[in-house]
C-alpha cells in the first residue's frame, strides 16, 4: 500500500487487529518514520545496554483539542516524558510510544502526529526503541491517546531530591507561566474566544543538562508544573518540607495575552497547566548565576526567580500579592472551574 | 492590560490605606455585597492590611452560594431524563441533596460547562433530536445574556431550548439583610457589577429608609480600598449616601439596552435563596409569553423540594452574622473538596475565600 493510498483513509479495527492491516500501517508509517536499530529489528521490545545510573518515567496523553496552537498531541507526549525524565537530573535518551486510537481518526492526521513525534525526538535526542498500536471502537476513545516512557542516563553531577530543599533556597522558573494551558483553553469547544496565545511545549532536556554542568549538587530540586501548574509543585515542595514557601506575584513572569485571557475567563495563572516551563529550587548562592544561564537560551529567556523557602515550619505557600498584602496559595482540588461574574 | 495594571498599583493602594487609617476612628463593619469582591480582598491580601477599626463582612452576592438546593436536583433531574444541561463552571461542584452535577455527569449525564449561554442555543440547534437547558443562575449581571439566549432561540425557532432560571436580586437581599434583628452593618460596598446593568437609583430609597452608606464599588484592589475609604468617611461625617466609585463603568441610569432584554424576558417574583429563605420580589421567573422556554413548566421538575443540611449555618455566614471561621464545621467536615454547604464551593463563597486565601483567619 503505497502512502498516498494510506494518507487519504482512516484508521479502522483493522489497523489494530495485529495482521496484515497492522503490518502496513507499521512498515509504512512507524517504521519508515522512526527508521532506527532498535525499531528495525521489529522485535516485541528493545534490547539496550546502559552502565549508569538510569532515570525512568512513564506518562500518558489526553489532551483535547490534539492539535493546537504550538503544538500538537505527539510533540506533547515527546516533551512531556523527555522533561520528566531530565526532571529527575537525567539526560534522556530511549522513548518507548504506544497509541490508543479511536477508529475513524484520519490516516493524515495520525501520519501528522507521528512525523510531529519523530520531529520532537529529534530535537531532544532520544530514539523512539519500542511501541505498540490499539485501535479502539468509536466512540470508546477521544481520537488518540498515547502513552510513552522515557529512559535516560543520571547526569553524573545530579543530586536532585525533595530531602535536599533547604531553608533560603531560591524558586526559580525557566520562563512565563500558564502559556500551555491557556493555549488549549482558548481552544476550547464552546469557548468562543480568539486569541494568539501559544503553548510552550518544549523539551527542557538540554537547558537541564546546561544547569548540572554548571552547578551539580547546588540544584536541589527540578519540577516541571504540568497539571495542576505552578502552584502545585510548590505546595507539594511546602507540605513535603514542611517549610512555608514565599513567591511574589512582581516577579512571576506572566505574558500579557495569557494573563488578560486569565482574567476574562475567571482562572488563575498559579493553577494553569505549563509544558515547557521547570521550576529549579537553588542554593541562593547561586541564584543570578542560574538566571543568567538560563537566559542565555531562548527557552529561559524570561527565567526569573520569584521567590524562596522560608524557615518558618508550616505547610504552606505565602503569595505577596502587587499591593503587598499576603495570601494562601492551595492546592487545587478539582479541576480549575471558571467564576460565573 | 491597560485599565487593569492601573488599579493594582502599590503607591496607590498604599496612599488610600493610610488615608483609611487617618480617618478612621472607631469600629464601623463594612459589608462588601459582591462575591467577586469577597474574592478581589481575599486574593489581593486586602483584609490584613486595613485598620482593625474596619471590619469587612462578606454579603451574599455569590450567585452560586445562593442558589437554592433544590434547583440543584432540578437539574440533576434533568440530567437523569437525558437533557443535555449546559451550565457556567462554579455550579458544577455544588453538592445537590446527593450529588453535585459533575459526578452525575461521571455517571452518565450530558453536561457541558460554558462562558456563555448563547453557546447553550447553537448547541441546541446542533442537536434537533435532544432537549437542551441552560441553567440561568446569578444575579443581575447574568441575567441579559440569559434573557437573550431566549430571545434568540424564539427568533430562530429552536423549540428544543430551554432555561431552568435561578435568578435573584441584590437590593432586596440587601434589605433583607437591614431587616435581620441580628444585623450589625454599617455601610455597603454596592457590586459595581449589578450596577454596570441597573444603575444606582435603586439604592437611593434603601440609602434612605435604612440612613445607610452604600458605596457603589468595583474589584481591582485600589477600586476595594478607594471603596472602603469613601465608605469610611461617609461614616465619620455622618453621612448617609448613594456614592459611585467604580464611575468608570457605571452610569447611573445602568445599561437601558441590557435592562430592556431583562424585562421583555423576565418578571420580578418572589425567589428562595439558600440559606436565607424567601425573600419577596427578589429575583426573576420568565413571562408567560416565554413559558414554553421554562425548563421547570417542560419537564415537570417544579415540584422537587429538598432540605438543607443540617449542620450548614449558610445563612448567618450570607448575612454577615457569623465569619466563616465562627463555624464548628469550617475546615473540619466542611472544606472544598468536601462542602457541606454552597458558600464553601465557588471560589468566591466566603467559605471557600476563607479556607483557600486567607492567612490569619
């Protein structure tokens, strides 16, 4: 089946049934696309050898609309992992990628997908080594899901855990916040609302790896605020350490579109989802090292840092607000529900 | 953002807090009417940063806290009969007599959260082989985009929309409140909001037979101490009257266009609010004209009736009468993720402002 042929149909039961319909779609879509040892041998799995220290992280992908502003489902499921895993102060370098696929979805848009994959894990160096594809029936399924792993080698300078926050370490973000989310919010179904806003996926792996170098051990922790946004990762940071942390909307990068889009829509920032943003808590020894490291790539050009852990024992985090008055941030606890007025 | 960032300045806000300080010489409480002022205080810090003279107390104009249980089971009766029910956001979580709508909505149920409900019309007319209602909830300020939904789908035939109205009125809940043998205000910050679409002529009688402040106010943080500071002083020199700040958006005839859609659609009528029970003239039910577009009338869910829990003491809390805090259930077995009562869902019920912002109380 040439791909011109493929490109015009859509995916159908066949596609997952393991024969001959699988097969093509393998060979002509998968296979010629990724093109790599370990996919070549067409085995059930890859067979790797690592000596080292290795980081692993599995995530899955939902996302409505899959194509958006930015982005699209596939560069999403590749930044997403790769972050994860250089999250843990690892450098990333195996993908596995499994699709869910609800028939009826368009062989172009799928073909889109994978190529944005391909893409994607190019420019974060890892090798898709393993996969696999179901196809559900419609309606069972919202057009694909995809699930991938990342496996990557410890930076041999990493020492990244929530035991090692300290009192007067500094919370630093890689960039402006809530872009990700605002982008598919505005997206939206129902929503009726233009905008320019554009999400930030990205991979971080490499600004992680720049970090390590330079610093090691004095990078204490590294979170990327995916769901549940910034506000998530530094309440977890705040009952984990049992440290209040201090963070100051002055400094809290936040584009003009996404913060007027938060407006009108009733949302916080704090709790919006980010895809190509971390957070780094630092030794304040060196803070404006970090962030001007960090600036020197276009993807932490606006890092700032906005805020820090404070000695005070309590679980919480302590937002001083433009007028200098003090409030809670909270976790959320459902998702994010927009006010009526 | 141009007509945002200027209301958020720091020397400013600074300047009128110091000038509340200055004047302000003894104990005066400060009922802020709006639910999106509740929340502009508490999300800004506001509250600990005035004078301990100034007492701020959170009014009832949380559309969400206010509306009456039982209209929760209406449209979780829908839900049940296979309408689709579209909804704004903050009602979602609110726990009916056994279940909020989002969890009937896991069950099984067709909801659909939207900003607008326009939306609610075109998704009707996308679907001519199922009922969709829209429930009309808030106060004033929602009231001409629901009106027009109505008005819409009458123009355009769409006979598979409907709207199931939990609207109610700020001035009489505000004399409701004057009323209460308890109540213990001294000015208002009117919800510039409201006033965006009615004016300020109806507060002129209440500012009158009660000799009652009543500052119509917007939500930016300088707009919430310039409000308190005019309020403040109105009270020192004895003054009683209706005073704009938020005149930037308000005039006081209010929105004639707005006004017109609401009274061609809707009819003052008696309304429950919960917690506080019925106020008489307090809200709107559609005209007869519109009747066919009454979700209550369509599916025959009028008659379902459903206490509250025990436990909730809601209505002190909507009236001022108690703070949040005061509550033996607060932050025990009443937070957001689990509310006993609607003040502690929407992020701008006093409850939930309370639980989630702020630091000292």
């Amino acid at each position: 089946m040439s791909e011109s042929k493929l490109e015009r149909s859509t995916i159908n039961l066949g596609h997952g049934s393991g024969g001959t319909m699988t097969r093509e779609l393998l060979d002509e879509v998968i296979f010629k696309t990724f093109n790599n040892p370990y996919l070549n041998t067409k085995h059930d799995g890859a067979i790797l050898e690592i000596n080292s220290k290795i980081a692993v992280s599995t995530d899955s992908f939902v996302v409505n609309p899959i194509f958006f502003k930015g982005a699209n489902i596939g560069e999403l499921a590749v930044h997403g992992t790769v972050n994860d895993v250089a999250m843990c102060g690892a450098i990333p370098q195996y993908l596995s990628l499994a699709f869910i696929v609800e028939e009826g979805l368009s062989m172009d848009d799928f073909i889109k997908i994978v190529r944005s994959i391909k893409l994607a894990a190019n420019d974060s160096g890892v090798q898709v080594i393993t996969g696999d594809t179901k196809v559900v029936e419609r309606g069972k399924g919202d057009k694909i899901f995809i699930n991938t792993t990342g496996i990557g080698k410890v930076h041999p300078k990493a020492n990244i855990s929530m035991d090692r926050v300290k009192v007067g370490d500094k919370i630093i973000v890689s960039g402006p916040i809530a872009q990700h989310g605002m982008a598919i919010m505005t997206q939206r179904e129902g929503l009726e609302f233009e905008s320019d806003i554009i999400s930030d996926s990205t991979n971080l792996n490499y600004l992680v790896k720049d970090l390590l170098d330079g610093f090691g051990e004095q990078i204490h922790l590294l979170r990327d605020p995916t769901r549940g946004g910034v506000s998530g990762v530094l309440t977890e940071i705040a009952m984990d350490t049992n440290k209040e942390v201090h963070i100051y909307e002055k400094d809290i990068p936040l584009e003009k579109q996404v913060a007027a889009a938060c407006e009108i829509l009733g949302l916080d920032p704090l709790y919006v989802a980010n895809e190509g943003l971390f957070i780094a808590i630092v030794d304040p020894e060196i803070e404006q090292h970090v962030v001007t490291l960090l600036r020197k790539s276009d993807k932490g050009r606006q890092a700032r840092c906005i805020g820090e852990v404070s000695s005070k024992e309590s679980p919480k985090v302590v937002l001083h607000s433009l007028i200098g008055g003090k409030r809670i941030v909270s976790p959320l606890i459902g998702e994010q529900l927009p006010r009526i007025c | 953002m141009k007509y945002l960032n200027e209301y958020r300045d720091l020397e400013t806000t600074r300047n009128y807090l110091k000038r509340i300080e200055e004047t302000v010489t003894q104990p005066w409480n400060i009922m802020e009417v709006c639910g999106g002022q509740t929340h502009g205080l508490i999300k800004n810090g506001i509250i600990d940063l005035l004078p301990e003279k100034v007492r701020m107390i959170h009014g009832p104009g949380c559309p969400v806290c206010v509306t009456p249980l039982q209209l929760i089971d209406k449209a979780l009766a829908l839900m049940e009969q296979g309408v689709i029910v579209c909804s704004f956001g903050d009602m979602i979580r609110v726990p009916g007599s056994k279940k909020s709508l989002l969890e009937a909505k896991a069950e099984g149920g067709d909801l659909r959260v939207l900003y607008s409900p326009l939306e609610a019309v075109k998704i009707a007319k996308e679907n001519p082989d199922r009922e969709v209602v829209f429930f009309a909830v808030g106060f004033e300020t929602t009231a001409p985009a629901n009106a027009l939904s109505v008005l819409h789908a009458k123009k355009e035939g769409v006979t598979n929309y409907s709207i199931l109205v939990s609207h109610v009125l700020v001035p009489p809940a505000m004399e409701a409140i004057l009323d209460d043998e308890f109540c213990n205000i001294d000015a208002f910050l009117g919800a510039g909001n409201v006033c965006a679409i009615m004016g300020t002529s109806e507060y002129e009688e209440l500012t009158k037979k009660h000799n009652i402040p009543v500052v119509v106010t917007g939500f930016e943080p300088l707009d919430l101490v310039q409000g308190i500071f005019m309020a403040v002083s109105q009270l020192e020199a004895g003054k009683a009257k209706v005073e704009n700040q938020y005149s930037r958006i308000v005039k006081d005839e209010g929105n004639i266009a707005a006004k017109e859609v609401i009274s061609k659609v809707f009819e003052v009528a008696d309304r429950d609010w919960r917690g506080i029970g019925t106020i008489p003239n307090s809200g709107y039910v559609l005209r007869e004209d519109f009747a066919k577009f009454d979700a209550e009338k369509k599916f025959g869910v009028g008659d379902i009736n459903t206490e509250e829990h025990a436990s909730c003491i809601a209505g002190a809390i909507l009236k001022g009468i108690k703070k949040p805090h005061e509550c033996s259930e607060f932050g025990k077995r009443c937070t957001p993720s689990n509310p006993l009562g609607a003040p502690m869902v929407s992020s701008e019920g006093a409850c939930a402002a309370y639980y989630n912002f702020s630091e000292t109380h």
